[in-house]
C-alpha cells in the first residue's frame, strides 16, 4: 500500500507541471524531447526498468535494495532505522511502477489542455490582460483535469494490487505476489476473493469520483 501512494504521488507531481509545460509549449523542442522521454517511458516494461535499476544500484553504491527493507528488519518492530531503510528501498519501485503511468498521463493533461487553451474564453481572458499565468490556470487547467478526476475510481484497487509483476521481481510484500501465487496454486477461493474486492473497490472509486 505504501509503493502505490507514494508511486501516485511520484505520478502526480511529475507529469502535471511536464504536461502544463508541453501544451503551453506545443512542438518546441522541450515538447519534443518531453514527448520522446514520456513515450520511451511507456514502451519499457516495467520489470525490465526494475531489473536494470537494481543491477545499476548493485554496481555503482554497492548495496542490494530488493524488498521493502534490509533483511535484519524482518519481524521486527517498526523504528526509526527500519523506517530510513524503508525509504532507502522505497525509490526503485515508485520510479519503476510510475514510469508508464507518468507517461500516460503527461500525454492526457497535454491533449486535454491544448483543447482549453484553443476555446474563446481564454482569448477573451488574454485579450483583457490577465497574467498569463492566472488566465491558464484559473479556469483551463482545472477544466482540464477532468480525467484526473475520473481516474480516481482505478486508485483504490491500485492501492491494494498494485503492480504484480514488479513486485515479484522487486521482492516487495505486497499483494500483488499473493494473486500470483494463488492463481499458481489454484487457490480458487483466495484469488477469487481477492478479485472481488478490487472490483468493489474499483465500483466504490467509480461512485467518489
């Protein structure tokens, strides 16, 4: 639970600005490049990301950052010290999870944007001086974030999943592995449950949004 808050945040406040910037910006070569790096970001899997970041963290600080925290850990109690190994840990699998969600979302917040900024009320803002800054933000962002507010009803199940595959090949305990493990198994009753309360969540989210 805490990889997916911490990895919506990271998706969060990575592609708002990037995105703003992008359609205030259209086909500038920050637009392009932006574009490049966000598309490049939703074609790599994210196991593979996973694995090259640990061999990358193996080889230049020498440590090994799978799981949620150092091995001496396990069981205990939580601490100080097991909190800052938390957070030691913690950066792999928020970039690696949030990468293609990133990617998506700087393209939806471009495109949603650039359809406000061509609509009437925005000239006539700019026409009557308005800062710039005030004349977006005031009313096009926020008309913009319409699908933000729509992907809310996907974040609650996210909370609880997560990313399955990266969690195996991160060695995070989370409950994505325990889904795996049950549909390996044949665990009919545990995997089956545990679909049904992401499709209740899924319809909960779906209802606050």
């Amino acid at each position: 639970m805490i990889v997916t808050f911490f990895t919506i945040l990271f998706t969060w406040a990575i592609a708002f600005p990037i995105g703003i910037y992008s359609a205030t910006r259209q086909y500038s070569w920050g637009d392009y490049g932006l574009t490049f790096v966000g598309l490049l970001g939703l074609a790599t899997p994210n196991f593979l990301l996973a694995l090259v970041l640990l061999y990358l963290a193996k080889e230049w600080f020498g440590t090994s950052i799978g799981g949620l925290y150092d091995a001496e850990f396990i069981g205990q109690p939580m601490s100080w010290a097991k909190f800052v190994s938390v957070l030691e840990h913690l950066w792999i699998p928020v970039i690696v999870i949030g990468t293609s969600g990133t990617a998506g979302m700087i393209r939806r917040v471009r495109a949603n944007l650039l359809d406000e900024l061509r609509k009437p009320y925005v000239t006539t803002a700019r026409a009557k001086g308005v800062p710039e800054f005030r004349a977006l933000m005031k009313y096009p962002f926020r008309m913009s974030l319409n699908f933000f507010i729509a992907d809310i009803g996907g974040i609650l199940p996210q909370v609880i999943s997560g990313a399955e595959l990266v969690a195996i090949v991160l060695s995070l305990q989370t409950t994505g592995p325990l889904l795996v493990s049950a549909l390996q198994s044949q665990d009919m009753y545990l995997a089956g449950s545990f679909l049904m309360l992401l499709a209740f969540l899924t319809v909960i989210g779906v209802l606050i949004s």
